[in-house]
C-alpha cells in the first residue's frame, strides 16, 4: 500500500515529540532528523527533502510551537501545511478548450500505464457528460492499438486508428479533424512510448505538439520506479513543455517519493493517480488529502465522494424506511452489499479511515469468493425466503445450496451475520432523534 512505509516513521518521529511538555530547538532538530531520514528512505528527491526540512525546522523552532501548550500537535500540523505546499497547494484541474474539441496529450515511457490511463480518463470525463474520442498513435508497440480498442470498447469510448503503417504524425492531425467533424468535445492522443528516453522518440513527440497543438499534455509516470520517476518527468518535461502528470500504481506496495518530488522538481502538477487496475481507479489528485494519507490521518473527504458516486439516494431512503420498521430484508442486504462493492477496493476505502494504521491492512483481503457464494445463495432463495429467512428448515437449505453450488454450512454462516447485522442496524435505530429520522443523513453500508 502506498506510503505505508513513510507514514509509520514519520508516526514515530512524532511520538518523539509528543512525549515532551515543552520542545527545545534540539528536541525539534532530533524530530526533524528522523523525518529527514523517513523521506529520504521513501525515495524522495534529496533537493526536494532538505528544502522541506529547512521550511519545518524554522517554523517549528519558533515561538509558536516552543511556548505551545501541545508543541506536537503544532510540529504535525506545520509537516501538514509544507507538504501540502509541496505538492502543489491545491488541486489543479485538467484546461477545457475554450472552443472544442479539448486535446489531450498522453506520453511517456512504455509500461508506465499510458494507454490504460488515457481510457481511464476518457471514461471519466464521459460520465461528467463529454464526448470522448481514444487516437491510437503508437503504432511501434505490438499490440497497443489492439489495447486501446479493448479499452474503449470497455467503455463505450470510439477509437480513432489509421493502422500501424501510418506516419503518427498524420494520424493525430486526422484524428482531431474526425474528432471536430463528428462532434467529439475531447481527444485523448495515446502516443508512442520507449522503454527509455531517446532522441528519436522525443523528436516525434514535438512534431506530434506542433501539429496538433494539445491544449493538455499528461505525463503518465509509474510511482514504482521511485526517485527515478522525478528524472523521467524532468526531461519530458525539458523536452515537451509539460503540462502536468499522472501517476500510477499508487495502490502498490511504493515507497511513494515521486508524489512529493515531481510538482518542486518540474514545476508542474499532478493532476490524477492511478490507484489500481480496474478502469475506474482513476482520481484527480488533491495535494491536502494525499498529505492527509501519508501523515495517517485518513482521507474523509475522497471516501465521501466515492460513496456519493455509489449509492443511489432512492435506496438509501427507501433502506432507512426499512430499518426504521425493522423490514431489512436479505433483498436489501444484497443490494447494500452491491453498492458497497462499487465504491472501489474495500481495503483501499478502510486506508481512508482516520486511525487505520496501513500496517493494519498490509494482509487484509476482500475474499471475492466468499461474496459471490454469499450472492449465489441469496439468488438461489424464493421471494418468500429472502422476506422471512426464518422459514429455512433443512430441506429448504439442501436445496438452496444445491441451486447455489455451496454448502449448508455456508447459508446458516450467511444467516448469521445477516442476523447480527439486523440486530445492529436496530440499535442504530433506537440511537437517534434527529430531524432526518433516526438514522439522520448517514447511510449504512454493509
């Protein structure tokens, strides 16, 4: 999981200072040299890590925190203002062409996650209500025009190719003329990449930016290459004039140094994270919740936003409705339980709790099996069955399992917790008085 490492050595370079009543300047520059080292281990630029150290230690070594009743909880705060700083101060969104269609840029090294992200991206601008076009440009890499038709046909999302005969040049300028032609709002250019950079690739790029004019160009930089990913971005960006960078395979087990390396170093923003495979693991990089992660202290406000993106308000007021009668079904649990499933990895959405510790989760697994037998059982009930699951004798749960490729020993595990689950939602309910029922706003996953 990404940052797990950093985040628990700088948790412990601020126990240092939470055992202390008062700080001196040598119980600050102590501090500050086991976050200099916690940085550093995370492959965080060595330019990058003692201009930081210097902003710290002047503001920690001021009266603010020296005379502070918590001096720790002023030194946290003052690591949370500088890296938010670090990484750009806030979020930086993606430039909507004045006059459609909107072109975007994808480049960067082979395996980097080009192709995959600039689908991912249409994506999630087609479900903002755009009109995408994928333009396959590389024609040198086996297979990556097949890779993005697989991917666009995923999404719903038009490619525009010319084959691999074609100079690439020529296929970006035809695509963009396709694209104003047949109403296309905005064209993701999915170019050529190298397994590293030369002169020849770079050449094509710049005739590709000169022909086209992109009004973005996105360089997609792969975080689990650590201090080398921020060498990567400074010479395309020398190069082609970047205008920010995507970096993917956050969801690894990565050191993480690049997040807070790339914007000093190059000048230019992240602007998205890849946090996994799946075509909607893609989301715009906010520079205070991604320092809100690395200190440990959660992510509220992307696990709202996701939830919000997931859960359908009829449900979720036909579902308090329900538990505010006690009619919870195993209908409802099912289809809670999907919509749990929607927002994204689960073990990802737990790292965004505030107080859930990345070690914690670092053997945690969703078992996907268990949940498709748990959906198979409850599809293999009647109507009546799911309503009132007190009616299941034996002979009923042969069958079911029978209908479900499963066992009997697995419908009365799923009986169980679906009981305690009641029986929980029921204390919820006689819990609460306000306005919004007794539930208030809140919505209960399961």
């Amino acid at each position: 999981m990404a940052f797990q490492s950093l985040t628990e050595k700088l948790s412990n370079a601020f126990r240092r200072f939470k055992n202390k009543g008062k700080l001196s300047e040598a119980d600050v520059k102590e501090g500050m040299r086991e976050i200099k080292l916690a940085l550093l281990e995370a492959d965080v630029s060595f330019k990058v890590v003692k201009e930081f150290i210097r902003s710290v230690s002047e503001r920690a070594v001021g009266t603010e925190v020296l005379e502070s009743l918590n001096p720790a909880q002023q030194v946290i705060k003052i690591v949370n203002e500088e890296m938010i700083a670090l990484m750009g101060g806030s979020q930086s969104k993606l430039t909507i062409a004045s006059k459609p269609p909107t072109i975007i840029m994808m480049v960067g090294l082979q395996g980097a996650g080009k192709t995959t992200h600039a689908g991912k991206l249409a994506g999630m601008y087609k479900k903002s209500g755009k009109h995408p076009l994928l333009v396959a440009c590389d024609i040198y890499r086996p297979a990556a025009i097949k890779q993005l038709q697989v991917v666009g046909s995923q999404l719903d999302i038009p490619v525009f190719e010319m084959g691999d005969k074609t100079n690439p040049v020529k296929i970006a300028k035809e695509g963009v003329q396709y694209a104003i032609k047949n109403d296309f709002d905005m064209v993701f250019i999915d170019t050529a990449g190298r397994l590293q950079i030369d002169e020849v690739l770079m050449e094509e790029l710049r005739e590709i930016k000169k022909a086209v004019d992109p009004t973005e160009i996105l360089l997609t930089v792969d975080a689990m290459i650590g201090q080398e990913a921020v060498n990567v971005a400074q010479t395309f960006n020398d190069q082609l004039d970047i205008t920010g960078v995507i970096l993917t395979k956050l969801d690894g087990d990565t050191r993480g140094g690049a997040a807070l390396s790339v914007k000093y170093i190059t000048g230019k923003p992240i602007k998205f994270v890849g946090t996994g495979e799946k075509l909607d693991m893609i989301e715009p990089f906010y520079p205070d919740r991604m320092a809100s992660r690395i200190l440990g202290m959660g992510d509220v406000l992307t696990l709202i936003e996701k939830a919000q993106e997931a859960f359908d308000e009829k449900k979720a007021a036909e579902l308090e409705e329900k538990l505010r009668k006690s009619t919870f079904t195993l209908d409802d649990y099912l289809d809670q339980f999907q919509q749990l499933k929607n927002m994204g990895d689960l073990t990802q959405l737990a790292g965004m709790i505030p107080g859930v510790k990345a070690s914690q989760l670092k053997d945690a697994k969703v078992d996907e099996k268990q949940l498709a037998h748990q959906e198979a059982i409850i599809r293999a009930m009647t109507k009546r069955e799911r309503f009132n699951p007190d009616i299941l004798n034996a002979s009923r749960k042969r069958r079911i399992a029978a209908g479900s490729g499963t066992t009997v020993e697995e419908i009365n595990r799923l009986l169980k917790q679906f009981d305690q689950i009641k029986k929980m939602m029921k204390q919820f309910g006689n819990s609460g008085n306000s306005k919004h029922g007794p539930y208030g706003k809140m919505r209960l996953p399961i």
